[in-house]
C-alpha cells in the first residue's frame, strides 16, 4: 500500500511539473523571428475568445485556452480596443497580450491640403476608409455639432477643418475625426490671432483667409492678396474673386465647374462677389496658417486689381487702366494661357 501511495505522488509530482513545464513554454514561445510583422484586426464587438483562437491558428500562441486564462488572471481579458494592431512572431503571448489591449492603434495618414474645400475633405475621408462623403457633409453641416464645436452659429464647418496631416486609427469615429479637424483649426487660429486686432470678426477672417488661399498658391503673395481685398473693403468695392463664384455653383448644384463664363459672374449666390458687395456668405475653402495671417497683417499697398501670370504668380495694379493692360497681356492673348483654365494655373 505503502509502495502504491509513493507511486501516485511520484505520478502527480510528475503531471504537475509536466503541466508547469507546459505553461512555463506556452509564455515564453515565439512563433519566428522578430522581424516578421503582422496586423491584428480588432473590429467593433469582437470577442477576446476570438482573439485568441486567430492568434492560436497563426501559430503566434500554442494555446488559446492558456492565453485566455493569462487574461483573466492579468485582468486584461476586458480591456480590448477597437483598432488595428501591429504584432510579431518574435512576441511571446505576454508581448502580445500587452499590444492587443494597448489601444495604441496602427495609426494612418490622412492630409487635407491647403485650399481644399470640405466636399473634397468629404470624398478624401471616404476613399481612405474613415466613413461615407455623405455622412461627412451632414456632419460638416450638423448645426448641433457645429455650435458644440466653434461656440458659435455658422451655416457649415467650411473653412474650419484646418490643413494639416493627421494620424486616424481605422475605427475612429467619423464626429471624433471632424472634432480632431477643428480642434486645430482652434489651436492654430489663437496662435494666429494673438496680439493682433481686426474689426473683423473670427467668421470673417476665415471666410477672407479662404479667398486668399484659393486666389493664390504663392506663399509670398497672400499678404499682397490680402492688402488689395482690405483696399476694397474700405472703399465698398466688391471683391470679384473668381472662386467665390464657382464655389456659389457648388453650394447650389453639388458640381464644382473647372470653367468660369460670364454668365456664372452674373449668378445669383451668396457666395458670389461679383455680385454680393461685400465678403461671401462664409468660407469657401478650408485656408492654411498663412493665408491666416495674411488676414491680420496684409501688406501695405494702394492695389486694387491682380491678374494671373498663368505661372502662379500675379500682376497687381492700383489703377483699372493699368490692370486692364496687364489683362490684355497675360489672358486675352491665348498664347499666354496655353489652354490652361485658371484653375490649372493655380495649381
């Protein structure tokens, strides 16, 4: 009997250092060298038991039920995050479990260019994956959101969706990316706006700034861009900026025209300066930090008038008779536009 008793503790002596064994080589395993780098998706609703049987088939772990059992004595079988994680074979399952419920997703570039116009910063956002065009510009106009965000009443969030290149993770939502837009618009414009006095309001300093940005993709331009609009508002001269009038058209239609003819100049929008006597309606592009300050520090200047140099660069004029000239010079004579519109010549 005595010799049976000393039998079975020899064999559960044996199991258990067998199961220890196991365990001890279930956390310290790689699955391959470190360098090899995979994607972990962790979608809305999905399981940390479904986790572990992926990380199982990919053979990044030897047993599901271990590393189900290593987050529930760690506690962190709860704490899984939406988002995209970046693992490797060269983690063992404690590495793995730390990145999983990190919530430090992959993050992914996303660039609004300077000029660009929010139905644009709507498709950009839809063909990178973060939500539908549609759903964005009933965000861009979701006064509820608007008034949350700015502390202000405004027709949409055109102007204030601020030119930078941001980091998204693949599951953030579509009112937080808009919230990361204009919160730096925000942080920028006080930087801007510091020690500087207009009698302009912050809505029509971005509203004018988005004119400067589409007149011109010369950086040392805008304060001369600038110093001729200042002119005209101070004389009750009505601005006659070209993309005011195409951006009324997409405002009415949805369809931005590459072409302006005369009778679009005539048209009736709020966006319109040839015919509305003072600033558009709103924004009509989202403007950069400069075309910012070229709103509080225009240059000093008697111009009235700019033409393109069908280069990028402008002719400015005091005078109508001069500007005319220069219209004659640079856009009657076809040779000088080579077919571009000008829209091609900003570009």
């Amino acid at each position: 009997m005595r010799k049976v008793s000393l039998v079975m503790v020899a064999l559960l002596c044996l199991v258990m250092l067998a199961g220890a064994w196991q365990v001890f080589s279930f956390l310290l395993h790689t699955s391959g060298a470190s360098s090899e780098k995979l994607v972990l998706d962790v979608p809305p609703g999905r399981s940390f038991y479904s986790v572990s049987l992926e990380l199982e088939e990919k053979k990044l772990i030897t047993n599901a039920r271990f590393f189900r059992i290593l987050g529930k004595l760690t506690g962190q079988d709860r704490g899984l995050h939406v988002g995209e994680y970046e693992i490797s074979r060269g983690m063992n399952p404690m590495n793995l479990l730390g990145v999983i419920v990190s919530g430090h997703s992959i993050p992914h570039p996303f660039t609004i260019p300077e000029g660009t116009n929010m139905y644009d910063v709507a498709t950009l956002l839809e063909a990178k994956g973060f939500g539908s065009a549609e759903g964005y510009l009933k965000l861009f106009k979701d006064p509820q959101l608007i008034k949350g965000l700015l502390g202000e009443e405004v027709y949409s969030l055109e102007g204030y969706l601020f030119p930078e290149t941001y980091y998204f993770h693949k599951y953030m939502k579509p009112p937080e990316i808009v919230k990361t837009m204009v919160n730096m618009f925000l942080k920028v414009y006080a930087k801007v706006a510091q020690g500087k006095s207009t009698s302009l309001t912050r809505h029509e300093v971005v509203t004018l700034a988005s004119v400067i940005e589409k007149e011109t993709g010369a950086k040392q331009e805008r304060p001369l861009i600038s110093s001729v609009f200042h002119n005209r508002l101070k004389i009750g001269m009505r601005l006659q900026s070209d993309p005011t009038t195409l951006y009324g058209i997409l405002d009415q239609t949805g369809v931005m025209k590459k072409n302006i003819t005369r009778k679009d100049l005539l048209g009736s929008t709020k966006y319109n300066t040839y015919v509305v006597p003072k600033l558009p309606f709103g924004p009509i592009a989202n403007p950069g930090r400069e075309a910012l300050k070229a709103v509080f520090t225009p240059e000093t200047s008697r111009y009235l008038y700019f033409v393109s140099q069908n280069d990028g660069t402008h002719i400015f004029s005091e005078t109508y008779e001069a500007h005319e000239r220069a219209v004659r010079r640079f856009q009657m004579d076809p040779r000088a536009r080579k077919g571009k519109s000008w829209r091609d010549l900003k570009q």
